[in-house]
C-alpha cells in the first residue's frame, strides 16, 4: 500500500439531475447495518493547484450521477464481518463496535457476496468517485470539516498537523465507529480511522466531464481512500487518492459498504 501525496480539491457542487429518483429513506438491515440514501448530483472531483499536499493525479473533473445510492454511515464492525462470515481476521480486537481491518479487496468481495445473498439485496463496494461523492457531502474544501482538521474529528496521527490546524492526539489505533462527528449526510469516519477499499481498479483519469464512472477496466491495484488512524493528517484529505495490491491485507485498511438505487 502506497501513502501517495495525491489529493482532489473537489470545488463540490452538489445539484439534482433530471434522472435523479425519488428520494429514498434512511434504514438500517438485519445485522444493524445503517445506511443512508445519497442523491443524484454533480460534483466537482479533484483538488485545485492552492491546495496544500495535493498529488498530481488529484486532476479536477465534473463528475455526474444519474441515480443516487445508499452508503453505509459506517464502516464494518467487527461484529458484522464475523455475523456474515464466521470470524474476525482484524490485529485489534477488543470491541465489537470497532471497524473491522485486516482484510484484502478480494476479502470485502466475499463479503458483499455473502451479505447480498442473506439480504437479497445487491451490497457491493462504492466506486471512488462516489466515495469522494459521499465524503464531501456538498463540500469542496479540503475535509468535510473546512480546511484544516483536528484530533476531536477524526483519527489520525495527531503529531501532525494540516494547515492551521494544532498538533493532537495519536490514539496508535481505530477508534469504535461513529466516535466522531459525521458529515452533512450523516456519515461518519469518512477521514481517518480506517482507510477504506473502493470497488475501482486504481488508474490516472482526465479533466473530462463524466457520468457514473467506475474507473479503468484494467489493472494492478484497488483504490484506498480516506486515511487511516496511521496517517498525516495529508492523507485524510477528501481528494486524496491511495491504493493497495488486492490481496494485501493491514491494520490499516477496511471498508463500508453501498447499495445501487432500488
């Protein structure tokens, strides 16, 4: 897994499309998963040149979604993963509230198979340009919070610091999900905690106004995004882009889950 320097100043600007379906409400699945529904819209992905840290392919594009979609508030507990399937692979154990980590892409696949077919309903990864979609909620800052972070938001390694911001705590560990504020759409942990695996293979993209991608066809490594309770604060940018083998399994990474609209 590479920490890259590479992040997005998406100019956010959330409007609804003509596509867009009628607004879905909020619920929560048998294993106490809760999700909320995101709606159609356009955003600006990327992070312009002023932003501090930014990478080089954090190149700023419109980027469209003709349906909204749900998201997971959280990421997967460790309580979950072991409801669907059958044990608990993370290096920190203990509560049954925190993030599970220690799994591979192709560990999070078996799991939305297997979450699916005891659901019947299609659970899978969200795509990397909704996570940004999703973290942002209506932002274009460089965090959901503004444009700097601090250690009572989220975790991370509070030795560090971004922006203004103030040195804070480095807890050396994940924290329970939900033990920081959430976003304007009620999503939680979107910076820091766990870095997050996203469905799309990882690749260079242009400035080019898309609809509903889902990244290149082809290649070696899965998307990160979010940063970790490992990262400077850099790395936990709404733009940042990370990425890791699809087989590679840390401390570091886990993963929240989406549903495509009904």
């Amino acid at each position: 897994m590479r920490h890259s320097l590479s992040f997005i100043v998406c100019a956010l600007i959330v409007t609804n499309l003509h596509a867009q379906p009628q607004k879905a409400e909020p619920f929560t699945n048998s294993l106490a998963m809760k999700f909320v529904w995101l709606p159609a819209g356009t955003f600006t992905m990327g992070s312009s040149n002023k932003e501090k840290g930014r990478g080089d392919d954090e190149i700023q594009r419109k980027v469209s979604f003709a349906k909204g979609f749900y998201l997971g508030v959280h990421a997967v507990t460790q309580e979950q993963w072991m409801a669907v399937m059958g044990d608990n692979p993370s290096h920190f154990k203990g509560k049954k509230t925190y993030p599970v980590e220690h799994v591979s892409w192709h560990d999070c696949q078996a799991f939305c198979k297997k979450l699916s077919a005891k659901e019947k309903k299609a659970y899978r990864l969200p795509t990397e340009a909704e996570f940004e979609y999703a973290c942002r909620a209506g932002t274009a800052t460089a965090y959901h919070f503004g444009e700097t972070i601090a250690t009572d938001e989220a975790n991370y390694n509070g030795n560090f610091i971004y922006g203004t911001g103030k040195t804070g705590v480095n807890r050396e560990k994940p924290m329970p999900v939900g033990s920081f504020p959430g976003n304007a759409w009620g999503l939680h942990d979107m910076h820091g905690n766990i870095w997050q695996w996203c469905q799309d293979w990882h690749g260079g993209y242009s400035g080019k106004e898309v609809t509903d991608p889902k990244g290149p066809k082809t290649g070696k490594n899965r998307v990160l995004r979010g940063g970790s309770w490992g990262s400077h604060p850099i790395f936990c940018r709404s733009a940042n882009r990370n990425f890791g083998d699809p087989d590679n399994r840390n401390e570091f990474c886990g993963f929240r889950v989406a549903l495509s609209a009904p």
